[in-house]
C-alpha cells in the first residue's frame, strides 16, 4: 500500500485501515465527534495546586463555540460509559523489567473502570497488532497483557491512527498510549493523525518513559507526576515526542512523563484519577454554524483553576 493510500484512509477514516496495519478489521467509520442531534459533550479536567477540583456547578464554567457564549449543563460522567483504548509499545526495547512494570500499570487502570465500561488493547512494533476488541470482561484484556512479548521497532503514529479509527462505538474514549522511544517505522506524520483526532470522541493520554530530566520551564506535576505542557517549547522536545503531546492537548489530554518504572504505575493511576473526576459539560450550540471546525474556549467563572479540554471539535456537512 502506498503512503498516499494510507493518508487518504487516515483523512477520511476509510476502510483500508485493515490493509495498512496488516490484519483483518471491520472498516472504520469515518471518525466525527460526539455529536447527539444537536448536543455537544465536551470533557473538562479541572485541577488546583496539582490536584482535581471537584464539586463545580455548570455555572462555574464558561464556555464559547467560535466566539459565542453557550448554555451549559452539567452531565453526570459517570452516566457516560466509556472505551479504554490501550496502546502500547513492544518494542525491542520493552523486553525484561519494563514489560513487567507495564502490564502492573495497565492493570492498575483496568480495576478503576466499571463493569459497565469496555477495554480494548492495540500493541505495536514495526506493525500495529489489535490484540482484543472493545469488550467489558476485563479478564480478557488480563490474559492478553500477560502474553504481550516485545521485540521489533516502533510505529507509534500508526498505532494512534489505529486507536483513533478501528474501534466502533458509542462510548466516550480514553486513548492511553505508551511508548519509551522515538518513532522510527510509522508511515503517518503527527500532523495528519492530528486530523483525525480532531475528527474523534477521544481524550488522548500519552505516557512516555523518559529518563529524568533538568525542570523545565512551564511543567507543572499534576496529579503526582509531571506534565509538560506544548505551550512552552524547551530543550526537552529533543527528548519527548513534540507531536504527540500536541495531538494529546488537541483532545483535552495531556503528555506525562514518567522518569522510572516505579513513576509508571503512577502515571496510570493518575490518568484513571483524571478521567473519574472529569466533568462533562452538555449545550446546544447557538447563533453559530455548524458545519466545520468549532474553536472552543473554557474557563472557570469566578474561581482559580487551570481548565484543560479539548481546542475544538469538527462538524461534517452531511
């Protein structure tokens, strides 16, 4: 398959997905936010002194769609039933102790999930494997992680393209991508998987093992590990994945980097402890258009807190 092709699959969501990654897949659905009849939901994390914010009301939140001021409601979160999409590195790098520490983080995340909410594991090296579709037997995912054996390179723009497309559902998503090394086998750029996580449902969580690093200007440690944010370009980007923390502040996520295998299991956790104390902020939108790409702007109204949602959502003409 040529790079075209598989361009044009991840722009318009087409079905050649299951010819690129080298497996048999039903065909994706073009990917589209969460759009019912004419209510936007859009996922808010709200953190103060490096810790959830909880017991916000819908008027302590102001949002604009392109400009405007919208009526907000608040929706119960844990109504919305969620997809936990794990993606992760197996590469020839993971063999040994961090294969190890790994499948003790993921499962950690596994046990904050409901029963109700589903779970489904892509690994990736060189090509990218969809190990369990969406399923809620937990169980399941238990015995595949414990199977998970590295070996190959890493094809990590791909694996997201993957992860973003091939499951179909209805659920809310969580995309939790790790991976210890730079990409060196994908045939997608981040700047077209950024299209099509514009195009998604998907709040994107990229963990990174990273060996420690000099503070950063601008990081902060959130949730008890850091995170630096792409609004302050350092020396760092030379180590982290420039794009994929873009892709990851696009959806509402956040990059994390974890400095040991001990700090792993915690960024885990704490992405579990992020999505069980998020909001879900519910409006019709008025007085815009809605075919195209809607900028949104949060804020808190009357009170201290750093806000992180996704920068927009996109409206197809059809």
């Amino acid at each position: 398959m040529t790079r075209d092709l598989i361009l044009l699959s991840a722009l318009l969501g087409g079905s050649l997905a299951s010819s690129a990654f080298g497996q048999a897949a039903p065909a994706p659905t073009p990917p589209t936010f969460a759009v019912e009849v004419e209510n936007i939901y859009v996922d808010a994390f709200v953190s103060l002194r490096g810790g959830p914010l909880t017991g916000l009301l819908a008027s302590d939140f102001e949002l604009r769609d392109n400009g405007v001021l919208q009526q907000l409601e608040l929706a119960a979160a844990d109504a919305q039933p969620l997809l936990a999409v794990l993606t992760f590195d197996m590469s020839n790098s993971l063999a040994g102790e961090k294969l190890v520490s790994l499948r003790a983080a993921s499962q950690a995340l596994l046990s904050s999930l409901r029963p109700e909410d589903e779970a489904t594991l892509f690994s990736f090296t060189d090509d990218v494997r969809w190990l369990v579709t969406p399923t809620t037997d937990k169980a399941s995912l238990g015995r595949a992680l414990a199977q998970l054996q590295a070996g190959g390179g890493t094809a990590i723009m791909d694996a997201l393209y993957a992860a973003l497309t091939l499951p179909s559902t209805r659920s809310r998503s969580l995309v939790v991508l790790f991976t210890d090394g730079a990409d060196n086998s994908s045939w997608l750029e981040w700047r077209q998987i950024q299209k099509v996580a514009e195009r998604s449902n998907a709040v994107i969580h990229v963990v990174g093992l990273k060996p420690p690093q000099l503070t950063a200007p601008g990081e902060t440690v959130e949730f008890g590990i850091r995170s630096v944010p792409v609004e302050s370009p350092t020396a760092l980007d030379f180590e982290a994945p420039w794009g994929l923390r873009q892709i990851a502040e696009l959806t509402g996520g956040r990059y994390w980097e974890a400095e040991s295998l001990d700090r792993l299991k915690t960024a885990f956790t704490a992405i579990a402890e992020a999505m069980g104390k998020r909001y879900v902020l519910r409006y019709v939108p008025e007085n815009v258009k809605r075919p195209g790409w809607h900028k949104i702007e949060l804020k808190l109204r009357g009170k201290k807190g750093d806000v992180r949602t996704r920068t927009g959502y996109w409206v197809p003409n059809s």
